[in-house]
C-alpha cells in the first residue's frame, strides 16, 4: 500500500491504516528503536506506542512520507526510554550509542540562546548533508540516524567495514569544518 | 557522555531531514512485511488488537452512528458513604463507613459526531456491605497519604497509610509504629527517630528511581476539623521532616525542609511531590507562599536543592497542579488573576527557569502524566478525562463517563490520578441535601479506553 492510501485511511480514521503502517514499517521502526534501546522488550513497546503516537496525530499532521514519519516517532520513543533507562541505571555499564561519535558538536545548551543554536545546528547539518554525495550521506543518516552499528551499514549498502569507518571519521571531520565555516562552531 | 549532551546530540541529529532518512533507509528494512526473528509476534499482536480496540472506542469516529458498540462491562457502583462529620478525614478508626454497592450494567459506546467514547452507567441491582476501614476511599486520590496499590492489572485499596510503587517494591507506612515496611517480605526498611515523636506518622513517600525514595512526615495531632482540601492550604503541622531513603543499603538522609516566610510554617506539600522522569531528584510544590515555587531536590549526591517560581495564585482545586515532563520540562495549573475556574496549562523550563501558557483558561482541575509521559488532564466539572497532546498543544477526550445522580442528589467530578503507567482514577463526589459525601470513582483503563466503577 502506498504511504498517500495510508495515510487517506488514516485521516479516515480507518484503522485498516493503521494495520497497514504496522504491517510495512514495525519492522522497521523495531530496528531503529533495538539499535537505541538494546532491548527487544523495549524496542517492541516503543513500536507499539509509536502506533499510538501516530494515530493520535494524524490527523491533523499529513506527513509526506509515512515511514520516516513513524521511525522519527520511534527514534523519539526510544530516545525518551534510553535516557530513563539510563537514569534508572545510573553508576552502572551501559551501552554507548554511535551518537557518542560526534563530539565535534558542542555541548549541550545551557540556556535559552544556546537552545536556538540547536535548531541552527539541526539546519546546518541537513545543509552539509545536502553537500554529500548520495552514499556519503547514507552512511553519515545510517549512522547517526538510524545508529547502525558499521557492520551492518557495510552489509546494507555492499561496501567493507574499512570503507565506513574510514569514511565516517573523514565525515565528522567534514562536518566540524564546515559548521566552523557557518560560524555555528 | 553526559546525559544532557547525549539529550543534545539527539536533538540536532532528530532534525534530519525526512527526504534523507527516506533515502537512507535500509535495503534490509524496505517494505518490511515481517518483524525480526525473535520479535514477540503473540505478544505484539495482542498489543496491536487492543490498542486497536481501544482506539475503535476511543475515536469513535469513521464509524457509522449507528454503529454503536455497545460493551457490557462488569463492574459496579461503589457509594462511600462516611459517616461522621469529616468524610474526608483520613485513618481515623473510631468512624464506621457503610458502602453502598451498586451492580451495574455499563455500557460503552463510540459517537460518530466527536471524538468523545461516550460511556453511561445503568443501575440494576442495589446490595449493601459493611467496610472496615474507611479511609481508603479518599486517601487513594492523592490527599495526604496517597494510597493506593496496582498489582496484577488490578487495582487494590490496602489499609495503608502511604504506599508507594516502584519497579515492582511496594513500600507502606503504618501509622501504628512509624516504620516504612516492605510489603513482599514484611521487612522493616526505614524508622526514623523521629518516628518516636508523639503524633508522628508519614505523609507521603516518592519513588525517584534507582532505589531512592523520597519520605515526608509530619508530627501533629490530627485536626478534628481536618478538611483534606484546604489541608495543605492553611494547614495545622507545625513540624515536618523529610528524608531520602535508599531502599537497597538502607542508607537515609535527613532533608532540610524550607520555611514558609509568611508563618514559618513547613512548605513541602506532601500532596505535590512528583518523581522527576529524568531520575534522580523529586519535584514538590512550596505553598503557603505568594507567589508560589516548585523546588526540585535531587537524590544526595547529586547536587542541591533548586527552586523555580511559578505563579499559582491560586491553586485552591485539584490533587495534582503540576507534574513533571522528561527533559526538564515541569506542566502546571495557574489560575491567574481569574479564579480557580480558569486554570491555565502552563510549562515551566527548569533550564532557564522561564514559564509560558501552553493553554490559556481552560479549566483543568487536575494535571498528571503517566510514566510513559502521557499526559492526561480533568477539566472542572467537565466530566471527562482528556490527553493532552504537547505536539498540537490540544486536548482530546479520553473518556466520558455519565453519571446520572440519584434524585436529590448532586454530582460533581473532583480529581483524578494516574496509578501504574496505564490507568487513571477519576473521583466523583456526590452530595446530599445535607451536604454527606458520596464518592463515586471510575477506573479507566488507559489501554483500551474501558472503565469500571471501584467496588
């Protein structure tokens, strides 16, 4: 089924749209929410919320592209029960996420001028990513996106292992020059 | 990596855009049909064909209107009635309650025209039985002493002073002998020495994760012309004491309680004290104060104690004005400069300490999100139970419950609380020509969006 038959069933509220962005993206939505949380528990629950999530809000949101629409809730839920679970952990070994890569970003806000800065940040980043050849950027969006481990970037697009550390590192790298050059940094 | 600058990498990166995550979507996860192997496919699809029902029920819309679904669910109409001259009053042994317990045939139905599960109760049946304890009935809405107790999908009522749950460890005071008691085992956890105070007995007590708790207690008499809703407001207690407590080591540690400036009295209302979901700290409301502070005190070791001022003039109504959202974000009631009527949703950022009205006179009584942050509202006297929606910055109705007063009786909805991550209270008070107190409560089972009457 097409995302736009989704989602015309959805602002039908129809739950046979709902069955179908279960049936097309909870396996998909799993993997993003398991790269984060770890967890088949947890990840099973923030698929089962994201559901929720979406039905609540469509309408009136009419997202253009239902799965990035469903995985940026997912990744959203999942974000929210790592940071809890991670509280609840506090002291203990924990996993560390690939998002621990990207030091060349700055530290989180303090106050409200620095909040702004994140949302400048958020848009200089899709400007750089705009920049990027198109596998480039796959790897830089699997990474810290989706938080593929590299083995798996490396399978999905057919490439070695080497290649995506070697170019991720050349990335971040990339990425730091040019917020600097933005004056974000 | 610190848990803000991890909060912050995610920030910046959640702003990807979506024509980039669509083009790096993985091959291995295009058009997936099939969950991974290992995924709990009975427990999912059991997941999925409740949610689903709920949401039948919930929306009610796209449906024909004729439609109705009509479920039967069991339950029945519990009537309070306490006897005495303070209904309200907590723990007090010496009064006898009758309960009135009412058979009831409850019927559910979706309406095509909103987006409202409009639910109307019949009485069928009437049979009365003693109760042995009547507190329970009030302490379980959040008044001094909450009280209340969710185990296996149902909730029970305790004769309990205060309990709490956490991760599965229940904790209870007793009154009797000023201990904290680990319900699974009986163990004694926690006796202050101040427990051994004429009048001492325990408030509340608030989980703060990883095995902290937070405990508050007080030594007075009880004040035979106790009302539990001006309580906190002009309040008798003169002493307060505060505590964390470790339930694991059994370390504990005394917490200094502000003053009121006004009268030096205790501020920490142990009504309002609400776990940080971030972890590791409580947030409690100061009162008695104009204008008034929520003051955040995190477990020892992390830090001191920190107080952001809000303006809550006058926040006579509902158990539960404000309630804490994850990345430090606090959402509470303000009534303004227009009365108690017109409460106002507000957030407060305890980053900066800036407030702002997210809606304006709206008239929630009583605000609480549920551990998954949901966050779910009572409007006064609206008779329903909305989800507030932080994306639109709207509420939708969870549930409607009619209730159809007896003749010669009033009926008011008063409060309602979340217990465990998926269900609410709601508490109904019924008046007679007389002004005896009546309580009706609902549980609604935030799932499926079903209720049942508290017997």
């Amino acid at each position: 089924m097409t995302d736009q038959a989704i989602l015309e069933l959805l602002n039908r509220r129809d739950e046979k749209g709902l069955t179908a962005v279960q049936e097309q993206y909870s396996g998909y939505c799993y993997s993003i929410a398991f790269n984060i949380l770890g967890s088949r528990e947890d990840a099973e629950e923030c698929v089962n919320d994201m559901l929720i999530r979406l039905w609540n809000a469509i309408p009136p949101a009419q997202p253009e592209n239902i799965g990035a629409y469903a995985a940026a809730a997912a990744r959203n839920l999942a974000k929210n029960r790592y940071v809890s679970n991670r509280a609840l952990r506090r002291g203990g070994t924990e996993e560390h996420l690939p998002l621990e890569e990207l030091v060349v970003l700055p530290e989180a806000p303090d106050n409200v001028e620095q909040e702004v800065d994140c949302r400048a940040l958020g848009s200089g980043l899709n400007r750089f990513l705009g920049t990027l050849p198109e596998k480039q950027r796959k790897i830089f969006v699997q990474r810290y996106w989706f938080l593929m481990p590299v083995d798996q970037i490396a399978a999905d697009l057919r490439i070695p292992k080497s290649t995506v550390t070697v170019t991720l590192v050349r990335l971040r790298k990339k990425l730091r020059n040019y917020l600097e050059k933005e004056g974000l940094l | 990596m610190k848990q803000e600058t991890l909060n912050h990498l995610f920030s910046i990166t959640e702003q990807i855009s979506e024509a980039y995550i669509a083009e790096a979507m993985p091959h291995s996860l295009r058009n997936a049909h099939k969950l991974p192997d290992g995924f709990g496919m009975q427990r999912e699809e059991r997941e999925m064909k409740t949610m689903k029902t709920s949401i039948t029920r919930y929306i009610g819309t796209g449906f024909a209107a004729a439609a109705a679904i009509a479920v039967v669910i069991g339950g029945g109409v519990l009537i309070g009635h306490l006897k005495g001259e303070n209904p309200g009053r907590i723990a007090n042994s010496d009064t006898t309650a009758t309960v009135t317990q009412t058979t009831a045939a409850t019927t559910c139905s979706t309406s095509a025209a909103t987006d409202t599960t409009a639910v109307t109760t019949e009485l069928t049946t009437e049979s009365t039985a003693p109760v042995s304890d009547e507190h329970y009935a009030h302490n379980l809405f959040g008044y001094p002493g909450v009280n209340y107790c969710m185990k296996d999908g149902e909730l029970s009522l305790p004769e309990l002073d205060n309990l709490t749950i956490d991760d599965g460890t229940y904790l209870y005071t007793t009154g009797e002998n000023g201990a904290l008691i680990r319900i699974a085992d009986g163990r004694e956890m926690f006796r202050p020495e101040e427990s051994a105070k004429a009048d001492f007995r325990f408030t509340s007590i608030t989980p703060a994760g990883d095995g902290w708790y937070f405990v508050t207690a007080v030594a007075e008499p009880w004040d035979p012309d106790y009302q539990p809703r001006d309580s906190w407001w002009q309040p008798a207690s003169t002493e307060q004491y505060c505590w964390w407590f470790h339930a694991s080591s059994g370390l504990s540690e005394r917490v200094a309680v502000p003053q009121s400036e006004n009268n030096s009295r205790p501020v920490l209302n142990p009504i309002f004290i609400q776990t940080d979901p971030d972890g590791g700290a409580v947030y409690a409301l100061r009162c008695h104060e104009t204008p008034d502070i929520i003051r955040r005190i995190p477990v020892p070791g992390s830090g001191d104690a920190r107080d952001y001022t809000v303006r809550m003039n006058g926040l006579k109504y509902g158990t539960s004005g404000f309630t804490p959202m994850p990345d430090g974000k606090v959402l509470y009631l303000d009534s303004g400069d227009t009365g108690p009527s017109h409460l106002s949703l507000m957030e407060l950022d305890t980053a900066d300490g800036s407030t702002r009205t997210l809606l304006n006179d709206v008239g929630l009584c009583s605000i609480y999100a549920t551990k998954n942050h949901t966050v779910l509202a009572l409007k006064e006297n609206g008779k329903s139970l909305y989800q507030y929606l932080p994306a639109s910055n709207r509420l939708i109705t969870v549930a409607k419950i009619d209730y159809n007063a007896p003749q010669g009786f009033t009926f008011s909805y008063d409060s309602f609380t979340a217990v465990a991550d998926d269900f609410a209270v709601i508490k109904g008070i019924l008046k007679d020509d007389e002004n005896n107190q009546y309580i009706i409560s609902a549980m609604i089972n935030l799932t499926d969006r079903t209720y049942k009457i508290l017997e």
